[in-house]
C-alpha cells in the first residue's frame, strides 16, 4: 500500500515507517493521523515484520506536533472528534503486537511527543527536543499526552512538564525517563535497526505476549497481572517457538524462530 505523507520500507524483519511532511516539520493533521492507522493495520497483518521503527523525515523534526494551521479551523466538536482520532491511533501503536521504537531525530513537541510516548521504546538523537506545548495556544493535549507522561515520568515532573510548555533537550529527556538512549544524530537510525535486530532474532510470538502481559498489567493492581502473566506464560508453551527455542539452546545451537 502506497501513502500521501508516510514513507513505509521493508529491511529483512523491520518495517521503517517515516512521517514524510518536512516542509511542516512532519506536523499531524487528520490525513497524516488516518495513515499512521492504516499503516498500523497494514503491519499487524503482516507476519514477515517483527519490529517496526517509527521516525520523521528531515533533519529538523521527529514531529514538531498537530498541524496548528489545520487545527485553527476546528470548532469545538471537530477538535473533540480530532482529539478521539488521534488518541485511537497511538493506542493502536501502543498495542500494535509486534515491539515499536521510537527514532526521534528531531523536535518531538506536542503530538509529536505524544506519538513518541505510544512507542514502546524510544531513541533520540543528541538534536531532540521534547516538550508539550499546547497550553502556550490555550488548549490541552489531547493524544493521552496527560495520561502517558504520568506513567512515564512521576506525576510531579509530568505536571511540571504539562503546566509549563518547556522544551527539554535529550539529555534531560534521557534523565527524566521520557527516552532509552540518546546518540549521536548521524547515528540514529543504525541504532534503532541495530536494536531491532536483536529483538526480531528473539522468539516472535514470545516478545508479543511479554508485550502483551506488560501493557495489560500496567492497568490492574499486582496480583490481577502476575495472573495474566502466568496465563500467557502457560499460552507460550503451545508455541513452535517454544520447542525450537529450547531445542537450540539444549543443541548448543541459534534457534531458527517460524513465528507460530
């Protein structure tokens, strides 16, 4: 499938997907939020994709956030209806079944932040800049901006972070929390494939369940989650992989995973 504003390539198990509006620092309208769903859709049927890498086109932005141009028309129902949209694509991101890292080469601001939070890991540049501005424009975010930032970093800083509209460089970023690793810029994307490599050569549908018992448990108290654990636990014995994976490590051997 072909898109207006995403760039998607194929590199043996990863899928790269880029926001592609440079000339509006790779900003989200409804358009460009439609195709991350559809591209979401696209990779969760394809099983020769086991990691995806989300990033933005340029040098300047991962995404510098909602298309403020787009949004100045909205009236309030558009803007609730917008607001829905988005939020139902980053948690499709969010509970995509195959692992997706974040490359943020650049500002990361707004909805940009937002989507970046809906990946499970992220990886900035020394270039990024973090940041949620929207009450500089007398709105809120409205992509779960409120609510992943509380559980990414403590709720005192995701507050301060909120209330103040401060961009934050990657290194604060890194130290609050928000991102995994900060490298050099021209290093990024070699990272990020790098790390998605490993991931892809572990036990597909393992990594999928350990993602799925993760983003289960973070919404049930202790003892619910340590039970959804031990049932997809129990559900990963009934897998190929399974039997190839502790075969190969009983052989001395790498294993060969089918992804069933």
């Amino acid at each position: 499938m072909s898109y207006e504003n995403l760039l998607v390539e194929r590199e043996e198990n990863l899928a790269i997907v880029t926001i592609n509006r440079p000339k509006v620092l790779n900003a989200l309208n409804g358009d460009v939020i439609r195709e991350l769903g559809l591209v979401a859709d696209e990779l969760e049927g394809d099983d020769s994709v086991r990691v995806v890498i989300i990033t933005g086109s340029g040098e300047k932005a991962f995404v510098a956030g909602a298309d403020i141009a787009f949004m100045s028309k909205l009236s309030p129902m558009e803007a609730m209806r917008f607001a829905r949209l988005g939020q139902a694509v980053m948690r499709k991101i969010e509970n995509l079944s195959k692992p997706v890292i974040a490359a943020i080469n650049g500002f990361a601001l707004g909805g940009g932040n937002e989507l970046a939070m809906s990946c499970d890991i992220r990886v900035a540049s020394e270039r990024a800049k973090f940041g949620q501005p929207e009450v500089q424009l007398g709105i809120i975010a409205g992509f779960g901006g409120t609510q992943r930032l509380t559980r990414l970093v403590n709720p005192g800083l995701a507050k301060e972070i909120l209330y103040t509209a401060d961009q934050y460089d990657a290194e604060t970023a890194h130290k609050m929390g928000l991102v995994n690793h900060v490298v050099p810029a021209e290093e990024l994307l070699n990272f990020c494939k790098g790390m998605a490599k490993r991931i892809a050569a572990r036990g597909p549908v393992a990594v999928s369940l350990t993602k799925e018992a993760i983003n289960a448990g973070l919404e049930m108290d202790l003892d619910k989650a340590i039970g959804v654990e031990a049932d997809l636990f129990g559900l990963s014995f009934t897998t190929e992989d399974r039997k190839e994976g502790i075969a190969a490590f009983l052989e001395k051997r790498k294993p060969a995973f089918q992804n069933k």
